[in-house]
C-alpha cells in the first residue's frame, strides 16, 4: 500500500502543532511527554515477555474505545493466557486513566505516525495479531504491519458515505480497508456500503459496548452516598457534561425543574476550576461527592456534583431519566451506559454518528435537545414512571439484538487467525 507524501508532511506539520500546544496545554503537553524515549520504554516494557509467547497488540483511540474494546481484550486474556497483550492509545485522556489497566501487559502511547516510528514500532512489537477498534487509521502503520502479513482486524466499525473512504481523495484510506484481514460492522448498512464498494471481508457482529455495559449492570458497585443524596426523590443523571449542556441544566434548574427531583452532574473535566465555575452558576444548593463521602448530610441540597472520575457508569443505577453530555460540541458521549440500566435519555443535537442514539429518538427511547426550552419539553415527557416505563421495551430490543459482538470476534479469531 503506497502512502501518499502528502500524508507525512500532514504528520510532521500535526507533530509540529502540538508541540507548540504543549508549552500552555496540559493535554498537549501529556501528549508530548509521554511519547518521550517510546522505544527504550517499549522495549523494556516487553524484554521480560517469554521467548515465543504470542503478542496481541489493540489500539484504541481513547478513553471511549478503549470501554469498547475492553470486553474483547478480557476475552482474549481468558481464552489465551500465555499470550501477551500489548495495549495502545493515541489521547492522553484514554492513557492517563487506563495505564495501569490489569488485562494488559504492556500499555503505552502510540507514537506518532512516520514512516521511521511506524517501522521501529511494528519491528519492535512483532506482534502476531493487531485489533485496531472502531477507528484511527495510521496509515504508515497500517502499510507497514501489512507489508510484514501481519493479520490486521477492526472492530466495532460504523461506516456512513461521507467518510474519507468514500471521497474521490480517498483510495488509499479505502484500500487500507481493503487489506484487513477481517472488518467487524456494527450493522448492515457499514457492511452494504463496503461491498458497494467492492470490500467483502466483513461481517456484522453488533458493538462490543454492547457486551461491556451489560457487564457493567451485573458488576455495578453499591454507592451508599448517592442514596443518601436522593433520599425520596427521583434523580436525573446528567452525564459527561461539558459547559453548554451545563448552561441548559442550569436553565432548566432555574425554571421548570420537576418537584421532587434531584440533579446529579458528573462533568466530562471535573478539575477543580471547572466544579467553581458551575458551583457560582447553580441557582440552588449543591453538594460535592467528596463532601458526603466525608460525612456531610445532603440537607437542602439539590444538587450534586461528581468530583471524581470513573464512577458515572455505577450512577446511571440510581438514576430514572440520564442527560449525556457532549451533543452541543463533537459528539455524545456514552448512551449505552444508562440505556443498559433501563434510563430513557436525553443529550444535544449532535448525535447523529452514534447509531444507538438515532435508533433511540425513532423508537422514543431518546430525546435530542437543541436548548433549554427542549431539554424542558423533554423532562416533562420523562417525569413519571410509567412515561420512563414505555422507553424500557426499545432498549431493551437494541441491547438483545446488539449483544454478542465479542464472542462473534472471538470465534473468528480463534478458528482463521490463532488456529485454535
């Protein structure tokens, strides 16, 4: 697969930017330091690994994928114990969290795509199998794992016809597809759009998230604190925030709150400036997780703010409708969370590149919101327990259709590429 040289001067001038985006942005600068000595940490991190032991390297973009392909990666660790696991990702938002992630036995920062880190990378490796999830498509990697035959999968894809693939600019991302070993679709329409373009190694296996969060409500840890926070009321779950979908959940508090609600907020950044900022903008009481984990009664409180991160799957149990952030700006985040514990959902309008979402709306199960006036409108259909009850049967009807996507994968591997 030729990669074109306008793509590693795309790279250079990207490697370039967040340099320069280092020197004032934390994330930046997470990027940048942790890709500092990549092939000594590399191989020091894999020089105990037993001579001959299989190596399975996935790659997740970040923190989202990484949820998603996790059910696969316990699987592969269950089915294939002597084999190594190497675990990559591409935002420091998925490595900082998940770096110490058990299931694993190397994790460590994608390098940046070129062709000499692309070539040093995989020579290093040499990993026997490679499972990139949903996307992130490196070109120069990608050539360079294909060029040495090893046996490359994608997982959990979606594809639409706006995507690069499809462009007249396009062939050599299309033809990338074209030499995976194996593409797993989550639903027909990726898998009709591939053909028609004459891919046919693919097959529809459902989304792994789907497996992952059913394993989340049966592992779900109890959250004494947040019962004692509700008390008798009902509580909206509003998940992921960023500040736009916090503007309307403060609008939405200062008129036209139900009677008998509880607001808990777990933002996307819960640092310390950004709990201030919200704090002054509540027009009501509010409590921080931290303050009741410590002893402090709910009081008056109506609000509660979660100041930590990792807990919000656990949330959506107590909950009866969920709010899921990140619709005013690129995307929301996960609705497969709350919808795996019964919570009809709401979140802003873009959402159109998550399938459960659009799936959601049509069968009433999801409301899209485009400002504060809606996400009232919204709430007022989702206030009573029967109106929540009539979301119950469509999700439930997308999680039993959508499940199994893991063991799908697994039979693949074990039977075309393992041999075992």
């Amino acid at each position: 697969m030729r990669v074109p040289p306008g793509y590693d001067v795309a790279i250079a001038l990207y490697v370039a930017a967040i340099r320069m985006a280092a020197l004032f942005q934390p994330k930046a600068r997470s990027w940048v330091n942790g890709r500092k000595s990549w092939v000594a940490n590399l191989e020091k991190g894999i020089a105990d690994f037993p001579s001959g032991a299989r190596r399975i390297w996935i790659h997740c973009a970040s923190l989202g994928e990484f949820e998603q392909g996790r059910p696969l990666i316990e699987a592969l660790r269950k089915a294939h114990p002597d084999s190594r696991i190497l675990l990559s990702f591409f935002s420091p938002s998925g490595y900082e969290l998940r770096k110490d992630y058990p299931a694993a036995d190397y994790i460590f920062y994608l390098p940046a795509d070129t062709r000499a880190n692309a070539r040093r990378l995989v020579e290093t490796v040499k990993p026997d199998l490679v499972i990139f999830v949903k996307y992130e498509f490196w070109l120069n990697t990608l050539s360079t794992l294909f060029e040495r035959k090893v046996p490359v999968l994608l997982v959990s894809a979606l594809f639409r016809p706006g995507q690069v693939f499809f462009r007249p600019y396009g062939k050599t991302w299309l033809e990338a597809l074209r030499r995976f070993r194996h593409i797993f679709v989550q639903d027909a329409a990726s898998k009709a759009l591939l053909e028609s373009y004459g891919l046919n190694n693919s097959t529809v296996a459902g989304d792994t998230r789907v497996d992952r969060v059913l394993q989340l409500v049966t592992t779900a840890v109890e959250i004494p604190e947040i019962k004692q926070f509700a008390g008798e009321a009902a509580l909206l779950i509003a998940g992921s925030t960023w500040p736009p979908d916090e503007a309307i959940l403060v609008d939405l508090l200062k008129n036209g709150f139900p009677k008998g609600w509880k607001l808990v907020i777990a933002p996307h950044e819960p640092g310390e400036a950004s709990l201030r900022h919200l704090e002054k903008l509540l027009p009501c009481a509010s409590l921080r997780f931290s303050q009741l984990h410590n002893g402090k009664t709910p009081d008056d409180a109506t609000v509660l703010l979660i100041d930590n991160v990792g807990m919000l799957a656990a949330l959506y149990k107590y909950g009866i409708v969920a709010y899921i952030g990140g619709g005013f700006g690129a995307g929301i985040h996960n609705t497969l969370e709350p919808m795996a514990f019964g919570l009809p959902v709401m979140f802003g309008p873009r959402h159109q590149k998550f399938r459960e979402a659009v799936e959601m709306v049509a069968a009433g199960a999801a409301i899209s919101v485009k400002n504060a006036d809606a996400l009232r409108e919204a709430m007022n259909r989702f206030q009573s327990v029967e109106q929540c009850m009539e979301a119950i049967p469509p999700i439930l009807n997308y999680l039993s259709e959508n499940r199994g996507a893991t063991d799908k994968i697994m039979k693949f591997v074990a039977e075309e590429i393992l041999n075992t």
